[in-house]
C-alpha cells in the first residue's frame, strides 16, 4: 500500500477508542430475558432477575469513571474515537456535552449493547436505522463508523453501506485500513472503509483475565514502540488501544493510561487521531479501483 501516507510525515497513527455501553448494556429494567453477563463481580446470571451490583458498576462508568477519563485526555490534548451505543448517550447527557465539547468523534457501537449476530437482516436494519436515528438527536450527526458487539452477520457490511457509512471496525485482520467491497441488494459495488480494531491491547484484558494494570500498560507500551518502528522503516502503521469507562476510569487503574499517554504524546512522527480521520485519510489517498 505504498500510496498511504499519514499527514506531515508522521508514520504512525495511533487510534485511543473509548467504549461507552454503560446504561445499555442488558437488565430485566429493560426487558430482556437475563442480566448483562460481563460482570467484574464474577457472578454472570442465567436467571431473569436483576443483577443490581453489576448495575452499578456499569453505573461508576457513567458517573464517575466517564468524566474522569476524558478529563484525562483533555488534559493531554488527545482526541478519541467514542464506540458509544446510542441508548447510552441518550441516558447520560451530562457526559455526552462533555464529549462533545472536548470535539471526539463518535462512532456507533449500535442502539444497545447487545448482541446483533442473530439478528434476522430485517431487525438488524431496523436496530442500524434506531442508532443512527438516535445519534442524530443526542450528537447532531450521523455517526461515520461501526463497532459491532463482539460478531457480525453476513448482512452486516451490506446494511452499514446502504445506510451511508464510511467505515467499520469489526475486524483484526491489519495494522492499516483497506478497502472492503460491498455489493448492494442492486448490484451496485458501495465499498467500505475497514479500519482494524486490537483485542489484544484492550481494557477489557483487565475484567475477563485478570490482567494487572502494570502488565497492561507494559503491553500498550511494547505495541506502541514496536509499531512505531516498523512504520519508520517500512511505512505507515496504526494502533488502535480500546478502554471502556468502568473498567479504566477506576483510581486504581486510570494511572495506567496516564502513563501510557505520557509515553505516547510529543512525538513528531506520532499521528493521535480519530478513526474517521484514518478513513478519511486512506480513502483520499488509496483509491478503491487500485486497491481491488
């Protein structure tokens, strides 16, 4: 891909994604069938009833975790794209405005956090259109990207390019962006942007595995300082770190990202960016009948 280049010459781009799901995750409250499973408490309920420790926990995200983190990254100067689930924004205006104010980007992580991959085509359309719906009231603009929770369907790409997105990030496959094509229910060829998403380098290590703060940050760093030296010697790269509020927004754990900020801030051949200014980027530069 030797027609990419990130701006100014810098080589390396580097993608902060702070997931936001608090307050839309699942609870009996709103009608499913069985709380959220993904619970730091380590108590995942089969049984419909609710889960009121594990709802405030996601509740610290909101209130506490939340404000703490992006003042953190204000405080740095440094931009992130938002996977926010719409439901989520809509129940926390407070730190939406301070989101907006501070000029992330937000990127839809759909209308809830909730599992889209059983989804017959004609809800998952309906569940894309209630998001993007969503987000035009709370933010103002249709989001440009998706975050899937966990899996998508073959449908998926389809319906994300007939709605109008630029891009998705349901995949792990890169270090760079490229080019998906996607042929419409027409036949019409509506290519989208894949900007890659990294499992290995998230927070959630710290809640599923047991991951110490320490070994986190330890990780972060060595992707970081690796990719930016292969993206010297051999061309542009990107790296993508993903937090979520409740689990980094802790005091116990919000010093490790302080620290992996300092590490990765002031360096000239360092792009902090969004991802829709990645896709943006590589969409200018990078024509998809060359790529194809």
């Amino acid at each position: 891909m030797t027609d990419l280049s990130w701006p100014e010459g810098k080589t390396l781009a580097l993608s902060i994604v702070v997931n936001i799901e608090e307050g839309s995750e699942m609870t009996i409250a709103d009608g499913d069938k069985k709380p959220e499973p993904v619970d730091e408490l380590g108590v995942a309920l089969s049984i419909p009833i609710r889960n009121y420790g594990n709802e405030s926990n996601y509740r610290y995200g909101i209130t506490t975790g939340g404000p703490r983190l992006f003042r953190l990254l204000g405080h740095y100067g440094v931009p992130a794209t938002v996977t926010a689930a719409a439901l989520a924004l809509e129940r926390a205006p407070e730190l939406t405005a301070q989101i907006l104010g501070q000029g992330h980007e937000i990127c839809s992580h759909g209308w809830r956090w909730t599992h889209t991959f059983s989804m017959k085509e004609e809800r998952e359309r309906e569940t894309i259109s209630r998001a993007v719906d969503s987000f035009r009231a709370t933010t103002g603009a249709a989001p440009a990207g998706w975050l899937s929770r966990y899996l998508h369907t073959e449908n998926t790409r389809r319906l994300l390019a007939e709605a109008g997105f630029l891009y998705h990030m349901d995949d792990y496959s890169a270090d760079v962006p490229f080019w998906e094509p996607v042929t419409l229910a027409d036949g019409t060829l509506r290519p989208l942007v894949c900007v890659p998403y990294a499992i290995d380098s998230n927070d959630m290590k710290m809640w599923t595995h047991g991951v110490s703060p320490e070994a986190w940050l330890a990780y972060a760093k060595s992707s970081f300082d690796w990719l930016r030296a292969e993206a010297a010697a051999e061309g542009p790269r990107m790296m993508s770190l993903g937090l979520h509020l409740r689990i980094v927004g802790r005091p116990g754990r919000i010093w490790a990202l302080e620290a992996f900020l300092d590490h990765v801030t002031g360096h000239e051949d360092v792009w902090i960016t969004t991802r829709r200014a990645i896709a943006e980027r590589f969409a200018s530069q990078v024509p998809f009948e060359a790529a194809a």
